[in-house]
C-alpha cells in the first residue's frame, strides 16, 4: 500500500526531547489512521469484514474520536463532554451506524477532536495531572500517561486496520 498525495506520514524523529517525541509518534499513528482509510468508498469503510467482529475502518475512526474526546478534554481538562457516538444503551455506538454514515462527517468529526485534544496539550507540562478522575477507574493521570496511552491505543487500532483493509481490497503497507 503506497500513501497518495492526500496522506503525509513523518517519521518522528530519533533524537527528539521526549515532549515532541511524543507528538511526534501520536501523529504518526493518527496520519497512519488515515492513510488506512483513504481511497476507500463509504461502503467499504462502514464493512465489518472480520465476522463476528463488529471492527469497521469508519468505526475505528469513530472510536478515536471518543478516545482523543475522552482523555485529553474530559480526563485532562475536565470538561464536561457528552459522547459523540456512545450512549448508555448502545456503549459500543461508535461501531454502530446506518448506511447513512459517510467518511467526509466522520472525518470532520475526528480532525475536529484530534485539534481540539492537541490544543488541550499544548505548553502544558507532561507532569500534569488530569483535573477529572477516569470515569471507569476513579484514577488519576498525567498528561504524559495519557500521550502513551493514545500512542498504544492507536497503535493496537492501526494494527486492526491492517487487516481490515486488507481484506477490503486486499492493500497492505506498514
């Protein structure tokens, strides 16, 4: 799989302090999200074609979205935010969607989330303490754990869009 001229991936660099060290990876992971998803039809983004699993490239997509939402502005900032796509009786809403649900809204949605998440981390110290407890664990965080997490979680999500795409259309690339 080759990137088009609509995805741009850098390398972080090597040396790098560990504060653009990590911006540095959680934007590969992010740009690698992306590359991913690109050239695909709406269609085929919405398809969940590892049965039984509900895994989708939009859904992924989706879920980044909470998870950028989640960690750096309800956790880190403590904002009061309501889920983009979760609810109460559907916890798992951001794999769930009609054949109404496209990769220009969902897309928007996710850079909208990915800006406002580097914003909320922007010149404030990685020893930072997030100024609400995790709702699922009553913890608290730095915003450096929080910056490894998302790495993690990207990463791990990137890994089952490698497969995902791959039995899409059959690209694979690293």
């Amino acid at each position: 799989m080759t990137t088009s001229s609509g995805s741009h991936r850098n390398e972080p660099a090597t040396t790098a302090d560990e504060r653009d060290m990590l911006d540095g990876w959680l934007d590969y992971h992010r740009a690698t999200l992306a590359w991913k998803c690109e050239g695909l039809r709406d269609d085929q983004l919405r398809r969940a074609p590892l049965a039984p699993s509900e895994l989708s490239l939009l859904g992924l997509v989706r879920h980044m979205a909470e998870v950028e939402r989640y960690w750096f502005r309800e956790i880190i900032l403590g904002e009061e935010l309501p889920e983009l796509f979760c609810t109460g009786e559907d916890p798992d809403g951001d794999f769930h969607f009609d054949d109404e649900a496209t990769w220009a809204a969902t897309e928007q949605v996710w850079q909208t989330e990915v800006e406002l998440a580097r914003q909320a981390a922007a010149g404030r110290s990685l020893d930072l303490r997030s100024q609400a407890e995790s709702h699922h664990r009553g913890e608290v965080f730095s915003l450096r754990w929080v910056y490894t997490h998302m790495i993690e979680e990207y990463a791990r999500h990137n890994g089952h869009a490698d497969l995902l795409r791959e039995q899409i259309d059959g690209a694979t690339g690293d």
